[in-house]
C-alpha cells in the first residue's frame, strides 16, 4: 500500500465519519427539539359520524342478548362536555 492510498482512504474515512457525526447530531437536535415543545392543540376528536349529533338526542343501542324475550328499550342520551 503506497503512500497515496492510504492518503485517500483516510480522507474518504474521515468523510465519512464526519458526515456520520453531523447526521447525528442534527437528527439528535430536531429529536431533543421536538421533545421540548408542547403539544399541540387538540382538535375536534369527535367520530366523523357523530360530528352532526347534537346534545341530549337519544340514539339506538342494539346488544344482542340470548334471551331476548322482554322488550326493555335501551337509548343512551349524548352529554358533552
């Protein structure tokens, strides 16, 4: 191995080390940056269907029962808070 070959493979090594070094850190910063930020606003977390519900309507329930012989109307009643 010659002088000029072992040149080159240092400074490719060294490239590469130093980009590996870089990627870390700026990967740790924005990790350890996003971290300290607070979180962000919850939004509507609402079920797409139940978005046109309004409050104190009655729905539907439907749990089938094996013995299913007594008419006993479930209905829930929507209160949100």
């Amino acid at each position: 191995m010659n002088d000029f070959s072992f040149l080159l493979y240092f400074v490719l090594f060294s490239a590469t080390a130093g980009a590996t070094f870089a990627f870390m850190w700026k990967v740790m910063s924005s990790t350890l940056e996003s971290v300290n930020k607070p979180p962000p606003p919850r939004r509507d977390t609402l079920h797409p269907e139940m978005r046109d519900i309004k409050n104190g309507e009655q729905l539907l329930v439907f749990r089938p029962e094996p013995n299913d012989d007594e008419d006993d109307e479930d209905e829930v009643v929507i209160i949100r808070k």
